[in-house]
C-alpha cells in the first residue's frame, strides 16, 4: 500500500507540472506511459499489475465516463464528476452549485470572479450534497414554505426582504435557502402567543390589508423593520396566513411611512398656489401625475411623485424670487 501511495502521490505531482493536452481522453496526462503500456499488451508481460494501479489511479481522480477503456480496462462505474455531470445529477442550475460548492470548502473565485473548483469532485462527495441542495426553494416552494402567495413572494423579493442565493431575475429558479427562510419566519413570529380566534383588534394580514388598505409585504417590512410588533398566531404552524396583528398599530405605522407623492390639494396649500398655476406646471412637464396608492391616506389616485416636489423646490430655492419652501417629510 505504501508502494501505490508514493506511486499515486509522484503522478499527482506530475500531472501537476504537465501542460494539459487537448485530445478524446478526459485524462490528458501521461502520454508517453499511455502509449508505453497500450503499444502491444501481449508483449509488455508484468505490467498488467502497473496497469491496474494506472486504470484505478486514472478512474479515481478523472472524470471518467462509464464504458471507457483506461489502461486496457473498461471503466464500469462513474467514480468522479465534473461540474457539469455533478449539477446535472443534482438537478441544480450552475450558478447556485457553484456557491454551494464554495460554501463547502470545494471551490472559489479567482480575482476575476471566475469558479475554480478545488480538488476531485468523487460521486461519494456529490451524494453529500444532495441534503445541501434541497435545501434551496423555487418561488412556488418558497410561497409553500411561508404560507402566502407567489406574488407575494415577488412582492417581498422586489423590497429586498426577500433575498435568493442566486438567480435574482430569474424567479423560477432555486435560490431561495430555507435555513434563511426560517431564520425569517422564527423573527416575524418572535413572542407571539397561540390563539384559538383572533382577540378584538386583532386580524390576520389577509384581514388586515383589506381594513389598512395595505399589501401583505407592507406588513411584513414593517414587522421585520420594528415598527409593528406581530402579537399572536392560529395554531401552532409559523406561516405567515396564521400570523395575527393589530389593525390600529398597522394603521398607524402606515402613517409614519416616508410619502411617496402629493395630491393637488397638498400642493396648493403648501406652497400657496392657486389651481391654475398648479395645473400649468403639470401641463409644462415641470411636474408628473401618476396613477399611485397614497403612502398616507392609502387613498389611490393622481399624485406628483415627491421626487418632482423636490426637485421643483431645489429650483425654487434658487431663484432670486423663489419663495421659501418646506421641506418634504
């Protein structure tokens, strides 16, 4: 044994100093040996044990395809993956095996951002991360896992709430870790108490959008934000269509979210204009309407985005005649 490890050890060190050559052998290495050994078998008497340390030497650390003459023997088993064949046995697209591998110590980046896998992909090291890889949801599954809808999904993932390994436009794709999942889900429902029925007050987020005029991803930025505090749940399962909150304490953090944009109204009282001038600005292009939810009264309708407001009050500011301006809240 001692005689095959040093033999194993002195041929990784060669291949490690060899140019790879391109050509039919995934095994590129050991030309002149190959040639040596292949010239004329029945000739070359005592070296069919040399021959069988080659073929297992070859088989175990290339990625070998199955039917596959190495060294006068056929090869009837796959013994090392390449990334290709590893992802595909796996059922996992290329960018998140890559951060799979790298988060295993099997890889990483080079300065360019390239992958670099580091060492021998072996069919038993590929097995091992199948538990790893089934950990990673589609935005279905996600929708499954938390208890709400795939737009719901979307929703959270455009806010950034949500944040999938990899494949950030690609919404079909794997990439969302249900360890990350659950670490989410355990700090929505942090301290909350089992309910039977709802107590007075107190509304699950279908509810609770429909009274609060709000999205379900509202709430739940809010909620991971500190500004609401999730107060129960129906049963025992951490799902979001379980979780219980406060229609009030909703309400009034949706009142202290930043504005998003001003009616007319609002805009006439602030800066002390009369509709007409208002509405020659609007035809002008100096300021926008667009068709949006009030991120206040929750009202929907025709507002200036409170970016134009801005950007108009900057102007304002600096002309001479320009009259003092508040600053937008």
């Amino acid at each position: 044994m001692a005689g095959e490890n040093a033999l194993f050890d002195a041929l990784t060190e060669f291949a490690e100093r060899t140019t790879r050559k391109s050509g039919r052998y995934n095994w590129p290495h050991f030309g002149a040996l190959r040639n040596f050994l292949y010239k004329d078998l029945s000739y070359r008497e005592g070296l069919d044990k040399f021959r069988e340390l080659m073929h297992r030497y070859v088989a175990d650390r290339y990625p070998i395809v199955p039917g596959t003459v190495v060294f006068g023997k056929e090869v009837k088993e796959r013994r090392v993956h390449t990334l290709t064949s590893a992802r595909k046995h796996l059922q996992v697209r290329r960018d998140l095996f890559e951060e799979i591998l790298i988060d295993g110590n099997l890889g990483h980046r080079d300065e360019s951002g390239a992958f670099v896998l580091d060492g021998i992909l072996t069919v038993e090291a590929v097995e091992e991360l199948k538990e790893v890889t089934s950990r990673f949801l589609s935005r279905k599954e996600v929708a499954g896992f938390l208890g709400i809808s795939e737009n719901v999904v979307k929703d959270l993932q455009k806010r950034k709430v949500l944040r999938p390994r990899t494949g950030k436009d690609h919404w079909e794709r794997k990439g969302y870790d249900t360890a990350y999942l659950q670490g989410m889900l355990e700090r929505i429902f942090e301290g909350t108490r089992v309910f039977r029925t709802a107590p007075d007050g107190y509304y699950t987020l279908s509810d609770v959008t429909r009274r609060a005029q709000c999205r379900v991803a509202d709430i739940v930025q809010m909620i991971l934000s500190g500004h609401v505090k999730a107060t129960g749940r129906i049963g025992q399962d951490l799902v979001l269509r379980n979780l219980l909150v406060s229609k009030a304490e909703v309400s009034e953090a949706l009142s202290q979210q930043p504005r998003n944009g001003f009616t007319k109204g609002e805009l006439a009282q602030r800066w002390s204009i009369g509709r007409p001038k208002l509405n020659r600005l609007i035809e002008t292009g100096v300021l926008r309407q667009k068709w949006m939810k009030h991120s206040r009264s929750r009202i929907t309708g025709m507002l200036v985005p409170v970016e134009d407001v801005k950007a108009y009050e900057r102007e304002m500011r600096k002309s001479p005649n320009g009259a003092s301006t508040q600053t937008v809240d």
